[in-house]
C-alpha cells in the first residue's frame, strides 16, 4: 500500500484517534485502504469464431468473481459473482448504461429500448411493457403453434425422403416468422420462401454480429464506409429493412384511423394484435424514428435468443437420447409440459443467451469490496454464473430434474441472481413470457412429432459467439416420424397430449 496509508497506520499506533485520522486523511488514504480489483494476465485474443466467453470462464476459476483483463488501451472489469452481477443490474442499476453494446448497435438499433439508456429508455420502457399484456401473450400462443406446425411440415418432407435437416437454420426462420407477425403483423414466410427481406434481415443482423466481435470498428472509418462492398451491402439491407418498417407503420396507422375499437389495458385488435398495433392505438407519442428503432430492436431481441434457446436445447435433448438409449426409450418422457418447461430452464442454464451482458459505470461505485471508477466498461459474465462448479452440483451436466417439477419457475429473484435467462432489475427482458411459451409450444410440438438423432457424420457442434451463442456448423440432425404410443386400456390418458395444451399457470 502507498506512503498515505502508512503514515496513517504508523499515527493510529502512536495513538491518534482513528475519528481524527480519517478526517485528515479523508480521501486520500481511502483509495489505498480498499483491496485491488484482481487483474487477470496474458491476453485473450479477440478472435472471431472463437467462443470468447470460455476463456473467460477458465479466468475466472482463477482469478475469482471480479477480475480485471486488459488488452491494449481497452480493459474490462469481468462479473462473475451474484451479488455484484445483482448489485449492478438492480439494486444499483441507476448507476450503469449499455456502454459498449449501445455504441455496437446504435446503426441498426438506434435507441430502440435496448441500447437506450437514461430518460429514452425510461419512457419508451414504459410505453413498451404494456404492449405485451397477459391477453396478448395468450393469443400469441396460437401464432407459435401455427408456425411451428409450418415447420412440422417441412420437418415431414425431410423425414419422408430421408434427408437430413439443419435446425439451426431452421429455428432461426421459425423465430423470425413469429417475431415479425408478433411485432408488427408480417408474415416473412421465411421457413417457405427467401424473399429479399429476409435476406436483408439476415444481412443486418450478421452485421451487427460481426461489429460485436470485431477487433477494430473499420465501419467507422470514413472512406471504408462508402466503397467497402460488405458496407454497402450492410446500408443497402438496411435501408430496405427500414423502408419496409415504415410502410408498416404507415399501414398500422391507416387501421387504427378506421377502427372503432376502444383503446384499453388490455386492448388487441383480433385481426391485427401486434405490439405495433397497441402502441399506435394507445396514442403513443412517439417520433416514427424511435418507433422504428423500438421496432427493429424487439425483432433483433425476440428472433436471434429464441432461436438459439431451440438449436441449443435440440442438441441437450440428442445427447439425453445418446445417454439413454434403450431404457429411456425416445423423449417420450417429457410427457408434461412442465418437464418441457424444466428442459427449458436447464438449457437456458447451459447455453444462456446473451452469455454475457454488457454494461459501463456511469458515477464511481463499490462493487463488493472494490471501488470502481465512473467509465468502467463491465462484462457480466451469465455464463460463468450459470457453470459455476460450487454453486451447482455437476455444473456441465444437462439434468432438467435440478429443478423440481413442483417448485416455482427458476428466476433470478429465486435464485438469488446466480441464474439469469432473463437478465434481472429494470432492463429485464420484456419478453420473457413471451420466449417462454413461444420455446415450450415449439419444443413440445416437434417432440410429439418427430424423433431427433444427430445426423450420421455431421459436423462436431461447437460453440461461436454472436450476440447469442451459435454453432460453428450448423446442428445436423436425422427427424423420424414418432410413431404415436399404442393407447392400453388399462393406463391413464397418455400425457403425450398434455404437452400440446399450455398452461399459463405452470410458468408464472
Ligand atoms: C432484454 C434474454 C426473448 C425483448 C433481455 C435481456 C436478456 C434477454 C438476458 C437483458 C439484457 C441486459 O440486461 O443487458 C432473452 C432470451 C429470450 C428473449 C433468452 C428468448 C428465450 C425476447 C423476446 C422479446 C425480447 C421474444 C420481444 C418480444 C427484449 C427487450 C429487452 C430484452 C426489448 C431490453 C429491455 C430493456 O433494456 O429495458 N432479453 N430475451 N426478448 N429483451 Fe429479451
């Protein structure tokens, strides 16, 4: 420790009160009394492909739940531990923007509701979260169940000629065709056709993916901006991304103009129940800039983490039937939906999605017994949080049965801020409720269905980092039909059929 703090020992030992001493030393000497955050050595290159969250998580079994990385003139202070990662995204949480991420995605997102910070993000928060009542929620479940029935069957021309599908690919277009005609009423059709628009989707959000793991921001330098043919391909997708958003408004305003409908808490147009639908009927004083953004950032937010959710919990579920084999015939055990939702939680544990949240210090704050200064750039790292080998038994193992069948659904208030899927304090995912239904209809409708088996020589699944976790090659898998189980008299109802029927009950 410094010269201050050992002239301060030395004068407490001579007998100076200590009253005394912390008034003359003030805050000289407090910086030095207050342990150093650890700092973690060597470099953790920021390689595309590479999974960068597990090196960190490596780093944090030595270095412990806060640590410090540096590379170059950037350093980030990496969270690990639950009271920290509570203390900064709730109890404090007044005191932390978006930082980086709001500077990453501020071409595509603008300041849409999650790279939003202070007043912005206060009113449009406010202005969103009704949109997504429990009525809207409930009549959204028919629209997932459609979707994936879409999904079914083109899962049974795959079946019936023995080819084998790539599932990522396809949760990714199940998801976005959800999203679209969730948010704002537009089938893209993406699981039947590749329409420029969904190319365009496709073409932005692979940009924004790329800017969050790029080592160097070329798209901000000037002239690169305007020849690099990847940029203009970039602005070119945005722009019909953008044109489309618009006229959807325009349209959304026509119907709201000639409905008679009673604006309501729970208001829904039966024709039109999108969440752009609510918020122009709610009167919404909105510029069509922000609206749009909000608009963009809740497609990005809702296609991208669900469709992982299923790529990622389609692979757990291959590896149980590995595991299992014979004695456990098929899935034909996720019998109920509430062993559905369990599989869910488990795979949100797994393969959390963001696996890391971003934030920056905006005043000096303690985090634990560390101060910190204002303009930190924070890493909470969900990953580490969600493996950590002493607060879960068998940590990488996929057991969907850790979490009682009976108990409450995990959250981060239950379980103290060691499990996130959904983030916690105000910038809570607002679309929880919403992922959840949307996962557990899909996942038990193509369980009911379909057998699923890795396919024959396909490529290892190995992770890489997005803005969700991805496969570096896609999940190949071989569907079958299932055969339905014979019905025997002398047993109950089969419970196969309890899987189709949601229950709000059994997730809240
Ligand atoms: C925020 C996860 C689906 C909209 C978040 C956050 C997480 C998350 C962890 C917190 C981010 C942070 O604190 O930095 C997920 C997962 C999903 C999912 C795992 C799927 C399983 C959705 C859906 C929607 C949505 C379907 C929209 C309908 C949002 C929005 C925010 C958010 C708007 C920002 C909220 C704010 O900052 O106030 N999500 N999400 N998410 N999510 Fe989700």
């Amino acid at each position: 420790s410094g010269f201050p703090s050992v002239l301060k020992n030395s004068l407490l030992k001579l007998g100076v009160p200590k009253d005394i001493l912390e008034f003359l030393f003030g805050k000289i000497g407090a910086a030095d009394d207050y342990p150093k955050i650890p700092e973690a050595k060597g470099s953790v290159s920021a390689i595309r492909r590479e999974a960068f969250f597990i090196p960190l998580y490596e780093l944090y079994l030595t270095y412990g739940g806060i640590f410090r990385l540096t590379f170059g003139p950037k350093s980030f202070l990496i969270v690990s531990d639950p009271s920290i990662a509570k203390h900064i995204l709730k109890d404090n949480s007044k005191a932390y923007s978006k930082g980086v991420l709001a500077e990453i995605l501020e071409f595509v997102m603008g300041k849409g509701l999650i790279p939003a910070d202070g007043e912005v993000w206060r009113v449009r928060r406010r202005a969103i979260v009704p949109a997504l009542h429990k009525k809207y929620v409930a009549a959204m479940i028919s629209l997932f169940g459609q979707a994936t029935d879409r999904l079914c069957r083109k899962l049974d021309e795959a079946a019936s000629n023995g080819e084998d599908v790539e599932m990522e690919s396809l949760f990714s277009r199940l998801t976005l065709d959800i999203i679209g005609k969730a948010v704002f009423n537009y089938d893209f059709d993406s699981l039947k056709v590749d329409t420029g628009i969904v190319e365009a989707v496709y073409t932005v959000l692979r940009e924004a993916e790329d800017r969050s793991v790029a080592p160097i921001p070329v798209w901000e330098i000037p002239i690169w901006k305007d020849i690099s043919p990847s940029q203009k391909k970039v602005n070119a997708a945005l722009k019909l991304v953008n044109d489309t958003l618009n006229d959807l408004i325009a349209i959304c305003k026509r119907m709201v103009d000639e409905e008679e409908l009673q604006f309501h808490e729970e208001y829904m147009n039966e024709q039109d129940p999108s969440i752009l639908h609510f918020l122009l009927a709610s009167g919404d004083d909105v510029s069509s800039k922000q609206l749009r953004d909000d608009l963009m950032t809740l497609l990005i937010a809702g296609h991208e983490t669900s469709a992982a959710v299923l790529t990622w919990t389609f692979y757990l579920l291959s590896k149980v039937d590995a595991v299992l084999g014979d004695r456990f015939p098929t899935m034909e055990d996720l019998k109920k939906l509430k062993y559905t939702t369990r599989v869910i939680n488990e795979s949100l544990r797994l393969y959390p999605q963001p696996p890391v949240l971003i934030r920056r210090s905006l005043e000096n704050d303690m985090l634990g017994e560390y101060p910190i200064r204002r303009g930190e750039d924070i890493f909470i790292s969900v990953w580490n949080l969600h493996h950590c080998p002493k607060r879960w038994e068998e940590a990488e193992r996929f057991n969907p049965e850790r979490w009682p069948l009976d108990g409450p659904n995990p959250n981060e208030t239950n379980q103290d801020f060691s499990y996130l899927p959904f983030g916690g304090g105000p910038r809570k995912c607002v679309g929880d409720m919403f992922a959840s239904f949307e996962t557990i209809v899909a996942v038990s409708m193509l369980v009911q269905r379909f057998n699923f088996q890795m396919a024959v020589g396909a490529p290892p699944v190995q992770m890489t980092t997005g803005a969700t976790i991805h496969t570096t090659q896609g999940l190949k898998m071989t569907v079958t039909r299932r055969m339905r189980p014979p019905i025997v008299p002398t047993l109950e109802i089969p419970a196969v059929r309890s899987d189709s029927s949601v229950n709000v009950s059994d997730i809240s």
